[in-house]
C-alpha cells in the first residue's frame, strides 16, 4: 500500500446493495390477503435481527415508472449481501417483481483534511512517505479515525417516510477534470460543498457510499427526511457550488416513501403502506439523530468526492 496527499484516504462501512424491481400487478391482483400477508412474512425475513451486528434492510415503495419497490441493505461483506440476494430470489415474492436497476458500492466517509493533516504529522515525526515505519504509522491512525467514526460507518438506517437516491460521478471531460486538480484546490471546494450541507442538519440524514470499481458511477447518495422538500431545496442549492456546478455529473434520481417489510402486504393489496403500520422487532429503525451522516455533507468525514 502507498500513501500519497493527491489521494485523500476514506473510511469504508457497511457494504450496500439497492435493488429496484417493478411489481407483476397482473400476477398480484389475483392473491387472497392471506397470500399478500405470506409475502409480507418472507419479505420480512430478509431484515436482520434487531442488534444491528448483521445489518439492516429498507423498504420504499418508489414514486414514477423507473420502479414499484427499491430495497436497501447494509450488510458487513460483499459475501453477505450476495445471501441476502439468493434470499430474495429463492423466495416466492421474487416471482412477483422484475428487476429494474442495482447499485452496489460501500458506506464511505471522505477525509481531505485528515489526509494532509496526518501526512504532516508523520513528516514532522521524520518519517520517509511509504517506508515501512510510515505504513505502520499510517496505519495505526487510520485504525484510530476508524474506531472514532464507527458509529457512522455501522449505523442504522433512519427511521425517515422518504428517501432519495442517486449515483452520481466527479467530471472527467476534456476541460473540467477533477482528479486532475490539485489536492489543496478540490480540499477547498469539498470543505464549501459541506458548509451548504450542514445547514441542512436534522432536517435530512445522509448516507455517501462509494462505488468506484463496483458500479458503473462512483458514488450512491442516500437521503431519508420527513419532508420531501428537503430534498429539492438541498440538492438545488448544492448545484451552484463551485465542486457541484463544475464537475458533478448525476444518474437517474430514485424518490420514495419508506415503510416496515410486514406492510408490503398493504402494498401488494394496493394502499400506500405506513411507516410505522406492523413494525416487527426485527425492523427495529434507529432515530435520525442516531443514523449516518446526520449531519449531510458536513465537510470532512460528510461529502463525497475524492
């Protein structure tokens, strides 16, 4: 492993799998509520135990024609997301829904500043970049930013009615390239992108995964609010910073409205299923001041961008 300041280092969470699916309305209009109600139990399946230690599954009913149904899991390994998925497909449910779209990538946490701050450090202890004392060093302190922010890499989803999602990537075209930017230059630019951010704070909870090697965009944002205007008011406000305006490029937008696994049968009935109707103990949510990223895009450890 290298180390270099061109690089800013990032800390990596909960693996994530999105999965968008349209519903086979011509195969579920004919089931009995007692065979939507079995549905709604294998769904129900799919969401870890309480505890958290093994993850955590979302369910949104999505708005418009790209989707019926996305699920969201955070899981702690590719391995783990790749059961989740065989679950899912061996299930009855999974005769009902077509796919639409995936996204996989992992919960990351970006660290611009850190990067130069503890590059200086090590230097000033008289270390030689990338020997074998500074790997070591290296290492020893992203352990120790890891064990900081650990209750954002693992945290649990947000108990919030809507949620947003789209991928986005940072501009590599002929004349706006950010990677070739200077470190210091893009520093600059994330550290405003967040100031925007952290206005938002409490009124919107944020989940950056990053995607680059994994999917075909190098970042999925994640936003869960009570109110769907936060969503329009954040992101249109964002387009006119300098790292949004320049060199951002976003992929298709995903708006729904979130709810427990047992009240997928009120959906499959055709009523708009309740966040709070049927909630097992296994779909235990946590409150939004206890999920990632509460505080959106807030600089360092908040915004995507590398």
């Amino acid at each position: 492993m290298m180390t270099t300041p061109v690089v800013p280092a990032t800390l990596d969470g909960w693996s994530v799998l999105h999965q968008m699916f349209r519903i086979r309305w011509d195969a579920v209009r004919p089931l009995t509520a007692s065979a939507r109600a079995d549905l709604a139990g294998e769904a129900s399946a799919l969401v870890p135990p309480p505890s958290g230690e093994h993850g955590h599954s979302a369910f949104v009913q999505v708005l418009g024609h790209k989707a019926d149904l996305m699920l969201v899991h955070f899981r702690p390994a590719f391995g783990d997301l790749a059961a989740v998925e065989l679950d899912l497909a061996r299930s009855r449910l999974r005769d009902l829904l077509e796919p639409a779209a995936s996204y996989v990538s992992v919960v990351e946490l970006g660290m611009y500043d850190m990067t130069l701050k503890l590059h200086q450090q090590l230097r000033d202890r008289g270390l030689t970049p990338d020997s074998d004392a500074w790997l070591e060093a290296w290492q020893g302190e992203m352990a120790a930013q890891r064990r900081r922010v650990a209750g954002r890499l693992f945290a649990r989803l947000p108990a919030r009615r809507h949620v947003c999602f789209y991928p986005m990537n940072k501009r590599r075209g002929e004349t706006r390239n950010w990677y070739a930017e200077p470190f210091e230059r893009r520093a600059a630019m994330m550290r405003d992108h967040g100031v925007i951010g952290r206005r938002y704070a409490g009124d919107v909870t944020q989940v950056i995964s990053g995607s680059i090697g994994f999917d075909d965009w190098e970042w999925g944002v994640d936003l869960f609010a009570d109110d769907p205007l936060v969503f329009k008011r954040l992101i249109y406000e964002m387009r006119f910073d300098e790292a949004s305006a320049h060199f951002a490029e976003f992929g298709p937008f995903y708006i729904g409205l979130q709810f427990p696994a047992p009240a997928l049968a009120d959906l499959l009935g055709g009523a708009v299923p309740a966040l709070d109707a049927g909630r097992s103990p296994g779909d235990a949510r946590a409150p939004a001041s206890e999920a990632i990223g509460s505080a959106p895009s807030a600089g360092e450890h908040g915004s995507h961008g590398r």
